[in-house]
C-alpha cells in the first residue's frame, strides 16, 4: 500500500527521511541516533557531512525529474525509456522533505530549464506542489521554457486491491507522457 508522509513536515523541529534503498535507511538510522537527544545542540558539533542533505541524482541534460521514496524508482524507469528517444532525465532523489534540499533543484532547474514533480500522493497539497511554489519564488523561475509539471495519484482513496493501484499511482508511462508534454515532443 501507498501513502504520503509529507504532511508531518509540518511537524516543528522535525527531520523527515523518505527512505528508497537500504543504504539510506541504514544512514538515516545512524543519523536518527545523533538527533534523538533532546538538546542535542548542547551536547557538541554534528559531524558535516550528517546525510541531512544528501541528495542521489542521475545526472541529464534535457529535463529534471523531482521524486522521493517509490516515485524515484519510477522515475529512473521512465528515464530509461526516455534515454532510447534521445531525452536524458536528471532525476533528482529527494532524501528528505523537511528540511528540503531546495538548492540541488534550483540548479537543476536552472541547467535543463524544464521540471516534471512526481510522488505517489494526491494532488493537492503534496510536496510537489511545495516544490512548484518555491521554484515561482525563486530566480530558477526565470529559467523555465515551460510550466512545471506535477504527475501525482488519482485523486481517489488508495484502493485496497494490488491489480486497481498501478490506476491510484503514477506509473513510468505517466511520467514519460509528462516529460513529452512538457518537452512538447511526440
């Protein structure tokens, strides 16, 4: 089953680790355990590279693909078949939500001039729609050739069935249709 955490982002204080491979939840467990004291700012310096702002991408050229937790699986399937048209994806594996590495974004955005957003949740108030508001806000919107693209679930209940959710989730057609759209390719 599928779900979005990104509403406990709201939540003061809080680090939010979207986990994709078993590297990132042994990290963020290690991580976890510095942060878990309650004045852990009393107790002395963190480490510098803490793993807070560690953001895996597949470097591209063509367009940038936003995504954390399952959706950047879907994403790198949905760059594979791109890269068979001529189209590199930079996907962009979002480790955190909170706090958000919104640097590594805007300078994608600022290098392909194109964004697709992608996540497993519903459309209104997911991350990419985060993601949306603070590219407007930034210099990287001057960058852009096109609007932001989000590609989200349905806007539905999750169903409970495995064979009706691939209908509830985006799937890699759903994001390399987007890509095109926003590429305006064929």
């Amino acid at each position: 089953m599928s779900f979005d955490i990104h509403s406990s982002c709201h939540i003061s204080g809080r680090n939010l680790p979207v986990i994709d491979l078993p590297s990132d939840a042994s990290n963020f467990h290690l991580d976890a355990k510095e942060h878990f004291v309650t004045h852990w700012f009393l107790m002395g310096s963190i480490r510098e590279d803490n793993g807070i702002f560690v953001t895996d991408n597949n470097v591209g050229q063509h367009i940038s693909l936003v995504a954390h937790s399952k959706a950047v699986g879907t994403c790198l399937e949905a760059a594979k078949e791109l890269s068979s048209s001529g189209i590199e994806c930079e996907v962009i594996n979002l480790r955190t939500l909170r706090p958000l590495d919104e640097q590594t974004i805007l300078e994608s955005v600022m290098k392909t001039h194109y964004l697709v957003t992608v996540e497993q949740g519903w459309p209104q108030c997911g991350i990419g729609s985060e993601i949306c508001a603070r590219i407007m806000e930034s210099a990287a919107f001057d960058y852009l050739d096109a609007p932001v693209v989000r590609v989200s679930g349905a806007d539905v209940p999750m169903p409970y069935t495995k064979s009706l959710e691939p209908l509830a989730i985006p799937q890699p057609q759903d994001v390399v249709l987007a890509v095109k759209r926003v590429l305006n390719v064929q």
